[in-house]
C-alpha cells in the first residue's frame, strides 16, 4: 500500500511531482502498476516519480514486455513517470 511509504512532493514550474521513497519493490507485474495508479487517483499530482529499485528487475528486460505493459498504463491515464536509478548495470541500449 502507498501508505506505508513516504511520500515526497517536489515543486518545479507550476507542477508538483510525487516521490515514493521506499527500499522494496513494489512494481513487479503491470497489475501493481494499476493498483498504484488507483490508489494515487484524484490527488493533485502532475507527475510521479519512483525509484528503480522499487521495480522488479524483468521490467528492464525489455523482452519481458513488462516495460511496455507498465508504461502504457501510465500513458493510458495520462500520469507522467520518471524512474531514477542507476541505468548502467542493464545491458539494453534501448533503455
């Protein structure tokens, strides 16, 4: 649940982005990515930001479709994603 996670808001011309701050993963399967969208739904947000520690490793294989299946939800819902993270330790050079 998104409540048991800390919750940063950032400020940056006009819009507020939400940081989730967690040390687990809690986006494993295009399911979470759901959920995670219904339980930040009607909060004023232009834009989450989550970690990629938070997301299971499959997601960045890109073979898996979990990356695209996720993303796309994001999309479908209009919701900006960043993931912040150290991308060198993945092979794609499509990420």
């Amino acid at each position: 649940m998104i409540t048991e996670k800390k919750l940063l808001s950032h400020h940056a011309n006009g819009l507020i982005f939400l940081e989730i701050c967690s040390e687990e993963q809690f986006i494993g399967k295009e399911q979470d990515a759901l959920d995670l969208l219904g339980e930040l739904y009607g909060k004023c947000y232009d834009g989450i930001i989550i970690h990629e520690r938070n997301i299971a490793s499959s997601f960045f294989d890109l073979k898996t479709r979990l990356a695209g299946d996720v993303l796309q939800k994001f999309s479908n819902y209009c919701v900006r994603l960043a993931i912040v993270g150290d991308w060198s330790k993945y092979p794609s050079h499509s990420l």
